[in-house]
C-alpha cells in the first residue's frame, strides 16, 4: 500500500492527484499547519529528518520530493500513462517541466510571498522579484499558447507536477491567460476533484 504524508495546503495535494488519475490504491496521512505560523507539525519530522511534506512510502520505499515522487510512482505504477515514451523527443521536454517546477518557477513565487511579510523593509526587492515572475510565468503562458497541456494534447506527470507553480499564482494570473485557463482546465479533471476530497480543504484550489 502506498501511504502519502499529507500536508494541507502544500505541494503532496498533487501526489494525491496523480494517485487518483493512476487509480491507485493509497493511504493519506493528514498532517496541519499551524495556524499562526503556516509551519508543518514537528510529528512530520518522525517520517522523514526534514519535517517536510510530501513524504511516500511505497514498497518499503521512502521518498521526499515531489518531482522524484511523481517520477517514481508512474515509472513503478504507470504502466505506461502520464509519460512519454522514452525515446520520443517530448520525453526529455517532460523531464524538464518535472524540474523546472521547483529548480525554477517556485523560487519567486516564494520570495513574493516571504518578502510581502517584511513590509517596507522588503520594497527594494519588489522590482527584481516581479520582474522573475514575469519572466517564469511568462514562459509557461508562452508555452500552453496553442496547446492543452505542458506537452500538447497529451495531459501528463508534468502537468501535475506544474500544477503548484500555476495554483500559487493565484492572484497573479491575469495578465497570462493560457497559463489562467490551464489551471482552470486542470482543476476540472475529475482525478483532481477526488483528490481533494480525500486531501480536505485546500484553498489554492479557490
């Protein structure tokens, strides 16, 4: 059985996602922020040393990471879906979303976020931070132009695993509509409404 660390609010929402597009069995263990400080529980730091979330188990197996997760649990389990080939062209172009989400796209949606809470203190950095999301939401939009998915009219892991970066950007979409619409879109797949049934309440979903 494959049992997910379930953070709410957090990255693992899309380990259960692709659990429930692969129609998996699995296990959630639910895991809550704290309410003031927004940190994962210190019981998380007893599945893995960092105390982060998502954390699986699968097969005597434990992984931390959401990309080497999603990779792992379709390559294991897939049986062929949510990936391409690996001697197709777009298999290297998946490779590179499964990284860019978080090597890249996540870095300023974070410092937006963690620079906001200093205030004035933070303003200088406004223009470089703002000026690196465009940048990375920009190329997404540029990428889904002409397209449903990240890899054309192929809906995949890389899709998933993506999917944090689009759904943090909440609030910041307007300006990129295929990125917009592509969220809207993935939030309509039925895989994705039964994970968040089983994940509980997850307000990047709004």
């Amino acid at each position: 059985m494959i049992t997910v660390h379930h953070l709410n609010d957090s990255r693992s929402q899309r380990v259960l996602w692709l659990l429930e597009e692969l129609d998996l069995p699995y296990e959630v263990r639910n895991y809550q922020r704290d309410a003031l400080t927004r940190l994962a529980p210190p019981e998380l730091q007893a599945v893995h040393p960092l105390g982060k979330s998502p954390v699986v188990e699968d097969g005597g197996l434990t992984l931390i990471e959401s990309g080497a997760i999603i990779d792992s649990l379709i390559r294991r389990h897939g049986q062929g879906r949510l990936q391409p080939a690996q001697t197709s062209a777009d298999y290297e172009h998946y490779q590179q979303w499964l990284h860019y989400a978080e090597g890249s796209a996540m870095l300023p949606l974070l410092l937006k976020l963690y620079v906001s809470r200093l205030g004035d203190a933070g303003a200088p950095l406004g223009p470089r931070i703002d000026s690196e999301l465009n940048n990375h939401l920009g190329f997404v939009d540029q990428s889904l132009q002409d397209r449903e998915w990240l890899l054309g009219d192929s809906f995949s892991g890389a899709d998933i695993q993506m999917s944090f970066v689009g759904e943090a950007a909440r609030g910041l979409r307007a300006p990129y509509p295929h990125l917009d619409a592509w969220v809207k879109r993935f939030q309509q797949r039925p895989a994705y409404r039964r994970a968040l049934e089983r994940g509980g309440p997850y307000s990047l979903a709004s």
